[in-house]
C-alpha cells in the first residue's frame, strides 16, 4: 500500500513540475502536442503491457497477439486515415488551381 502511494506521489509530482515548466515557458502549441502524445503513448503502452501479461498466462500467443493486433487495428486507422485524406484533400485543391 505504501509502494503505490508512493509510485502516486511520484506521478503527480511529474504532472506538477510539468505544469509549472509549461506556465514558465509557455510552449508552442507544436511542442505542447508533442509532449501529450509522448505522454499518452507511454501510458498506453504500459497498460497493454500489464494487461497483455495476465493475458499471456491464460491464453496463447498467438491468440493474444492476433486480439491486440485488431483491438489496435482502429487507433492505427484513426491515425492513419486523416493524414491520407488531408493529403487527397490538398491534392485536389492543387489540381483545382492548375487546372
């Protein structure tokens, strides 16, 4: 009880000296996109880590790996995706003004 009250403390302890770097250096909102992103991967991924753990023990292999690759499938697509449309998107009007 004691060791993840203080893993706890330590968390919000970051989240607070983040948030007093960013008052002080008001980032761009380039850098402040950045720096979320970094942060929601790494919790993402340390939560699939523990859950593909407990997974492992009751299951295969190759039927944890095949459940994560489609549970993942959707976020790589919604990520995937936008940047596709907004290149046709850009093309188009490209050809628009060519043409």
């Amino acid at each position: 009880m004691l060791e993840a009250f203080l893993w706890g403390a330590l968390a919000s302890g970051t989240l607070l000296l983040g948030a007093i770097i960013a008052y002080m250096a008001n980032p761009s909102p380039k850098m402040n996109a950045i720096i979320m992103a970094i942060g929601a991967g790494l919790l993402m991924g340390s939560v699939s880590y523990d859950l593909i753990e407990e997974a492992l023990k009751l299951s295969s292999l190759l039927m944890v790996a095949t459940i994560f690759f489609w549970g993942r499938l959707p976020a790589m697509l919604s990520i995937w995706w936008p940047s596709v449309a907004n290149v046709a998107d850009m093309q188009s009007k490209r050809i628009c003004e060519v043409g």
